[in-house]
C-alpha cells in the first residue's frame, strides 16, 4: 500500500503530469461546453437565406425552413452571406425573391426562388430537396384553389373562400383516412440490434466529442508514466530489490494510483455531460472512463516498462495516441467507408461504447 501512496504523492508533485492535467481541463470545459451545447445546430447543414419579398407566405417559408433541423440558417442580407458562401461557411445561399407570395397565391411556381452554390456542388442538390419540402404544402394549397376556383360550381352549392378551402384540405390531412407516414426502425448495421430510440442530427457529432474525451484520457495516463520512464532512465528502478511476487503486487498498486490520479478528470467528464446524458448516462459514462483509464493505463505503463528510455517511451506512446486517435475518428464514418477494420482500436471502442450505453442510456 505504500507504493500506491508514494507513487501518488509523486504524480500529484510532477510539473510534467499537472501541466498536462490542466491543460486536459481546460480542453475538456472547451470541448463539452462549447461543442457539446451546440452539437444539433453545428452537425446541420449551413445555409444562407435571403428573404426579399415580405408577404405572409414569404415569411411562413422563411420560418419553415429556420425550423428545420437538418438546416443550419443563417438570416442576412446577401452580400455577407455571399462572402461566407466564398468562404466555405454555408453550402449554398436561398433567395426568397420579391413578388414570391404573389405568385404563390396565382400558383405560379416559375423562378420565385434563386439558389446560388459552388460549381458541382452535390450537397446543395439535396438542401435544395430540403428547401422544396418546406414549400410544398403552400404551393400545392394555392394551386389547387386556383383550380377550384375555376371549376363549375355545384348547383346548390356556393364555393369557398380560401380560408374555408384551406381549413377543409387541413382537415383532411389531419384524418386518419388520409394518413401517411413511415414506421422507422433503426437499426445497428454491427450487431443487427434494434435501437427504438430516434437518430438525431448530432449524433455524429457526439461522436467525434467522445473521440476527443478518449484522446484527453489517453494523453493523461501517456503522461503519468513519465516518471516511471524517467526512474527507470536514472537507476533508480534498479535499486528496489523486491521478489517476483512483489513485483506484480507493486506494478498492481502503481497502475491503481494512475487510475486514481486520473479519477478528478473522470468525475468532471460524467459531471459535465449530465445535462446530456441524465443521472442513469453519467453513472455509466463514469464506469466506462474508469475501465478505460485502467485499460490505458495498463497500456502505457508496459510501455514503460519495456522502453525504459524517456526518447523511445515518448515515440512510442505518442505514435500509439495519433494512431489509435485516428482511427477512432474514421470509425465514426466506417459505414459511408463500407470498412469496419478500425472499429477495435481503444478510442473506436470508447466511442462505441459511449454511443451504445451513454446516449442511449
């Protein structure tokens, strides 16, 4: 038990191990409070809108396609949006153009709308698809009463107004003889599992947060071990003359003392995310980091061990992190990829693991 207490006093005492540890802290507030809080918005499409015309039918649009969530909206005139359209910051810039809700009401759908989007752009084919969705329903209600206006009238019968026209079609809509809708089943495309619960739009990018969460953890218990590198470098290591047994038993307690030193983080993690994930979420997250901490940790202090030299410890741990980084955040895409060869490194696991038993909680 001493050499749990001693290796501990020695972490907490290491200039190296707190910078790091700070440095992870401040990365963490940036990274779930700053990304996390705006996850639905920034994994939507970005978008420019332009509204130039000021009918009421304009603004139902404008107010539809705001209230999407696979857009991301940006409201302004069209010279700054332009520049960001130049810039990369929205795919494609809509133009709601003057005399739009006139035309709507005579159903004219000719060139009320104007899209501009880079050259080949294929994204901007499916906004637009978006985009059309949100005015489908006026259009079609104005067409179809310019129809009925022209049509005989009934004998006996007095037409309706468009008000009237508008809350009989509603009605219609609204009854069950004329529902239409899809009964979605999600479905894990690895396990075959059904999954009840909706897919949202920042799930991907929760995805890459929890990529970011294991790369922090990583990067503590990479550099915790400096110092037992550092011990072994200087002869230290050379003078603890203990049998085999005491060997593993002491190598058992320096492991659980990286664990603990890496614990605080932990806790912050769960603590940070429990607006998210709920009370069930947190206290799962929490055994999740601690098994993957004790997993890395286990890692790095082989590495350690077997190195024994500060230069060959810190390439070897440092091409460890880029590799298992990088391949954690392509398995976040290995369906578009039709790859799943990257699914069983440390980060793809946390990241599958924090999917399956923290979001889905």
């Amino acid at each position: 038990m001493n050499k749990f207490v001693l290796r501990l006093k020695l972490l907490l005492t290491d200039r190296t191990a707190t910078i790091c540890y700070i440095t992870v802290c401040a990365v963490l507030l940036f990274v779930i409070l700053g990304l996390n809080i705006h996850s639905e918005e920034r994994s939507s499409l970005p978008i420019g809108l332009v509204v130039e015309d000021e009918s009421e039918e304009a603004q139902i649009l404008k107010d539809k396609i705001c209230s999407n969530d696979a857009l991301y909206t940006y409201t302004d005139e069209f010279e700054p949006l332009y520049d960001m359209l130049l810039d990369g910051y929205v795919n494609c810039i809509f133009v709601i153009k003057d005399g739009y809700g006139e035309s709507v009401r005579k159903g004219s759908t000719s060139e009320i709308v104007k899209i501009y989007a880079a050259e080949d752009d294929k994204v901007s084919t499916v906004i637009s698809d978006i985009v059309a969705g949100c005015m489908m329903y006026e259009i079609c209600l104005d067409k179809a009463f310019v129809r009925y206006r022209k049509l005989e009238p009934v004998e006996g019968r007095e037409k309706l107004d468009f008000a009237a026209f508008s809350e009989y079609l509603k009605s219609l809509a609204d009854s069950e003889e004329f529902s239409f809708r899809f009964d979605t089943t999600y479905v894990d495309a690895g396990t075959g599992e059904v999954n009840k619960t909706d897919i949202t739009n920042g799930m991907i990018y929760r995805q890459m947060i929890a990529g970011m969460l294991a790369m922090l953890l990583m990067l503590i218990c990479f550099c915790s071990c400096n110092m037992i590198v550092s011990e072994f470098e200087s002869g230290i290591r050379r003078r603890l003359k203990t049998a085999d047994a005491g060997k593993i038993k002491g190598a058992c307690l320096e492991i659980a003392a990286l664990v603990t030193y890496s614990l605080p983080v932990i806790v912050l993690i769960s603590a940070m995310l429990f607006g998210t994930a709920g009370l069930e979420g947190s206290l799962r997250l929490l055994l999740i980091d601690l098994f993957f901490a004790a997993a890395c940790c286990i890692i790095f202090y082989l590495f350690a061990v077997i190195c024994r030299s500060i230069f060959v410890y810190q390439l070897l741990g440092t091409v460890f992190l880029v590799v298992s980084g990088v391949t954690g955040f392509v398995s976040v895409f290995s369906g578009f990829m039709g790859t799943r060869i990257f699914e069983a490194s440390p980060a793809a696991c946390y990241i599958d693991a924090f999917i399956k038993f923290v979001l889905r909680a």
